[in-house]
C-alpha cells in the first residue's frame, strides 16, 4: 500500500484560530504509522508541471498564482493566505495525486494524504482549494492515455462544485457527487450525477445512497480507476458538516468503496478530503477510518 506524503502539507503557517485543521496531515500520517503495518509504505510526491495544471486551468490565473500576483479578492476567496509555502505545498498535493493516480493504475489502490480539492474552479480558488487535484489527475490520465475512462467518486459533505464546473466539457471524466443539499457551496454546480441528501442523514441512508450511487456509475460508465474524495465531514461531529453520519458509519461508507472496487477489479485513488474538528484527535481518527478499511480487506 502505496500513500503520498510531504511534510509541507502540515508546513504552512497560518494565523492563529484559522478554520483549516493544516497540522492533520502530520498527525495522521503518524498515527498512520502507528498501525504498525509492514505492507504500508510513504513516497514523497514530485511537484505537478505548469502543463498539468493547465490541462484544467486557466493559464492566466495560473500564472497569477505561481507569480504572487492574485488579487486580494482572489487570496480571500481561495481562504489561505498567500506564501511560497503555499505554493510549494499546492504544487505537492496536485502532484502526488497524479502520482498516486498512476500508481494505483498499476496496482491497484493508492492514496494520496493531502487531496480532493474540489471547489477549485478553471479560474479561481474557492473554500481552501487552489487547484482541482482529482479532476487534474483525471485529465492527465486520458490526456497520456493511461486511461480512457475516469470516474470522480466524490463523498465530501459538500458538493464537488469546481469538478463539475471543470469537467463539464470533458466527456471522458465522469463526476459523482454525495453531499448535503444545504451546506457550502450556496450554488451548486452539474455534476454528471448528483445525489444531494437533506442534513441530518443518517447511516441507513447515506449508505444505501452510496451503495446504489457507486454500482450505477460503474455499471454505466465501466471506468478505467475511481478517483475517490473520501472527506470526513460526513461525520456527526463534523463543525461544518451537516449529516449524522457515526463513525461507524464512515468506516463502512470506506470498507465499501474499497471493496467494491477490489471485488470489480477497478484501481482506485484516494483523497484525503474535508474534515473540521477543532478537536485533532477526533478528527484524524475519522480520517484514519479510510485506512482502517482498507488493511481490513
């Protein structure tokens, strides 16, 4: 089991109570660690290319920002404040999912730590996401023809926004998002398939809704390897989340993506996704579920 780590992603300074839990990815990786598994491995990814990027990007905001020149009103919106730290950090994350893509195209699972920035746009960066990681990673795939079909498996609380916007006109990358119809973001956007659930929803439903959501997509679309965004937000305690998902029920939304695909013989990819707890602890052991499920298997 292959999983794409750099220190940087918990390296970035932030201001004091900011609302992005940035030291997570440090604390998993060592509780990950801590599983005491022989068969779990971590590889420092390489930075994703100004030509990967613009595969889903707009080359001026691009260059905008890689050259430190985004408007104020842009920086505000995209919800971290602007650093070489943070550029170096963005250019990892993107590019370990594309490593992490590829490896698991070979053999069959990998994950990356960081990823499922899906509310980044073409031309803008929106709710903590820079550059959209899993539509990139698609685009890359099909582009080198590794792949001829992507499926997007987005379970993130809120709706996979910019990947719909992004991948509108690419007919190759198919988008499936679960979320909940009243958090962030106010304006949804089209994803290929959209399964919006009312807050407040419980184990039963929300995994009877992945159960059928999964199985249409790949009896449909038969693709090439699922990029999943396994976000924690569904949990119950999540403070910007809206379901009460337990963490049982996180665990077994996990066990059964893995499986699945494990079962249909369909590489997958892992994003780490949302998740805000001020509480770390509670936080990264609801991430820590996805890697639970999948030594379970």
């Amino acid at each position: 089991m292959q999983l794409y780590y750099h220190p940087l992603y918990s390296d970035l300074i932030l201001p004091e109570r900011h609302r992005f839990p940035i030291q997570k990815y440090k604390l998993l990786k060592t509780e990950i660690e801590n599983l005491g598994v022989s068969a779990i491995h971590f590889q420092e990814p390489k930075k994703t290319t100004p030509a990967q990027l613009s595969l889903c990007h707009n080359q001026t905001y691009i260059n905008n920002f890689l050259n430190g020149t985004l408007s104020n009103k842009a920086i505000k919106k995209m919800g971290f404040p602007y650093s070489n730290e943070l550029v170096e950090r963005t250019l990892l994350s993107v590019g370990a999912s594309i490593q992490s893509s590829e490896h698991a195209l070979k053999h069959g699972f990998s994950a990356n730590l960081s990823g499922g920035y899906h509310h980044a746009y073409s031309d803008y960066g929106s709710g903590f996401c820079i550059f959209n990681d899993l539509a990139i990673a698609a685009a890359h795939l099909i582009n080198t023809e590794q792949a001829d079909t992507v499926l997007i498996f987005d379970c993130d609380v809120h709706q996979g926004d910019g990947t719909a916007q992004i991948t509108q006109n690419h007919d190759q990358i198919i988008t499936c998002s679960i979320h909940c119809e009243q958090n962030f973001p106010r304006n949804k956007q089209e994803s290929t398939y959209d399964f919006a659930l009312p807050g407040k929803t419980t184990d039963a439903e929300y995994l009877a809704t992945l159960e059928q959501a999964l199985d249409f997509c790949v009896r449909i679309h038969n693709p090439d390897i699922i990029l999943y965004n396994a976000g924690a937000d569904i949990y119950t305690k999540d403070e910007l989340g809206l379901f009460d998902v337990s963490l049982d029920g996180v665990y077994k939304r996990d066990f059964f993506t893995l499986n699945f695909c494990k079962q249909h013989q369909i590489p997958l990819m892992c994003g780490l996704g949302g998740g805000y707890q001020r509480n770390l602890s509670s936080l990264i052991n609801v991430h820590k579920q996805l890697f639970k499920a999948a030594i379970d298997l």
